[in-house]
C-alpha cells in the first residue's frame, strides 16, 4: 500500500510540473509560425506504378500549408535523380533553389540549373520549369544544350519528360564538337 502511496504523489508531482507558463507559450506563437513547415536533410521519393521514379534531395525545404498557395520552396539548393524503370539513373539535374506549386502542378528550379544525361546531353540555363499536367519542360531564358556531335546555344526551350525532343525555341548558334583524334 506504501508503494501504491509513493507511486500517486509521484504522479501528481509530475503533473503538476507539466503546466506551462502562459508567458512561454505567448513568446513561442510569436516566433513560431503554423504555416509553414521547416525540414532538414531533405530526401524525397516519388514513384509511379510502385517504381522510384525520382529521388530528390535537398538541405532545407519549407513546406508553406497556406491554401492560397500551398508549395514547397528548396532555397539551399536541390539534386534530382531521374531514374529508369530498372532503377538506373538517366539523368540527374542540379540547381540553387527550386519551388514546387501544388495548386498548378508546376516546378520551378532557378539560378544554376544544370541537367546531364546518361547518354551524354547537358543542359545549363537558370530557370527551368516542369509542368506535370502536360507532361512537359521548358523555358523562355538563355539556354546552352550541349550534346555528343554539337552545343547550341538561344532562348527557349522545351521538351518532352524523357528529353528525347528537346528543341531550342530561338537558335543564336550552332557549334559543332569535334572528338580528338587518337
């Protein structure tokens, strides 16, 4: 019975001590806000018919739940793994920050954008959208879109999800690359 004693009185000491001051609570509602969402060390995989499609990984990502513009912001960066049915990567793009609209299904990624194939295209620009809806990337900014045989360079870009029909909208120029001879 002396146990059943101690184990009460510990049990209301505790919850007594888990009041908290108004004053507390008043300072953290300041600070805090409960519309958006911080997360750290970011890795994010979507999947279509149960097979890892894209593994997205990011330092910082805010998660803003506003309805009027509900999105997920990546400002320290962002590193995408596009990847085949067999789980190999195809592609994989690097930018400095990037944004993803859910209300347009809409991303965004700017400032440093570069996109490598497996097969040995690259793309550099700084800005370039994905609109899941019609299934297509593009832009309007300056663009560099080196391949094995040529670089060309312009304004505007657009393509398919696989990059098999990417086309510069606005050609400024057309460089050939020659391969050393060995």
């Amino acid at each position: 019975m002396m146990r059943f004693r101690v184990a009460v009185a510990f049990l209301f000491l505790f919850v007594l001590g888990c009041v908290n001051d108004p004053a507390d609570v008043a300072r953290l509602e300041e600070v805090l806000d409960d519309q958006v969402e911080v997360a750290r060390g970011v890795r994010i995989l979507y999947s279509d018919s149960a097979r890892i499609r894209l593994i997205l990984e990011a330092p910082t990502m805010y998660n803003y739940l506003s309805p009027a513009d509900p999105r997920q912001e990546f400002p320290d960066g962002v590193i995408a793994f596009f990847l085949d049915e067999y789980q190999d990567t195809t592609s994989t793009l690097v930018a400095h920050e990037g944004v993803y609209r859910r209300r347009n299904n809409l991303i965004t990624v700017r400032d440093s954008v570069v996109w490598e194939s497996a097969d040995q295209q690259r793309l550099e620009t700084e800005e370039l959208n994905w609109d899941e809806q019609r299934e297509m990337i593009y832009t309007n900014k300056f663009v560099v879109l080196t391949q094995p045989d040529y670089i060309i360079t312009g304004y505007g870009l657009e393509s398919d999800a696989g990059f098999s029909s990417a086309r510069v909208l606005q050609v400024d120029g057309r460089i050939p690359v020659t391969k050393p001879a060995q």
